[in-house]
C-alpha cells in the first residue's frame, strides 16, 4: 500500500463514526461516476465490460463495509485490509490518482 493510501488509512480511523460513513458514502458515488466511462457513448452498450465488472466489485465491497460499520460489526473486514483492498483496486483501474485526490 503506497504512503498516500496508509495516510488516507490512518486519517479515516481518526473520525468519528458518522465520518467514516460519509466518507465511504463519498467513495461510493465518486466510484460510480468514474464506472461510467465504461459505457459505449450514445447506447445502452459498455465498451469496457472488464473495467465495469471490476468496479462493481469494488462499489459492492465498499458498500458491505459500510453497512458493517453502521451496524456496529466487529466482524467485518479489518481497516487495514479495506484499504489495502482499495489501493489494489484502483491501481487494477487505473484511477488511484484521481480517486485519492477526490477523497482527501
């Protein structure tokens, strides 16, 4: 995981429970506008079937955790391992830049 990603890691366990829900809130909507650049311009087609698979992977991860942390869950997948799950991901989609800037 890069310093950014740990930075972002290490800034997200410092908020308050709500914070972290807007902020995963925040990932979620930004994830599903950048997945758009998947689909074939001027159809109902996609251009990038792979691309969008990917990030409707990535968008059902980051839901689950967030449903876990506003339900109190222990059990749910360890900050460090989400994080570690993100950095992967948007590395694999080419949009860790862009997706870090948006979220800090």
């Amino acid at each position: 995981m890069s310093y950014t990603w740990k930075t972002e890691l290490n800034r997200f366990q410092q908020m308050a429970l709500i914070d972290r829900l807007i902020w995963l809130s925040k990932l979620s909507s930004f994830l599903s506008m950048l997945a758009r650049a998947t689909y074939a311009i001027g159809s109902d087609g996609v251009d990038n079937p792979i691309a969008l698979r990917r990030f409707n992977e990535l968008l059902h991860r980051v839901s689950d955790q967030q449903l876990s942390i506003a339900r109190g869950k222990l059990e749910r997948m360890p900050d460090e391992q989400f994080f570690e799950m993100l950095a992967l991901g948007s590395i694999n989609l080419g949009i860790e830049e862009v997706l870090l800037n948006h979220l800090q």
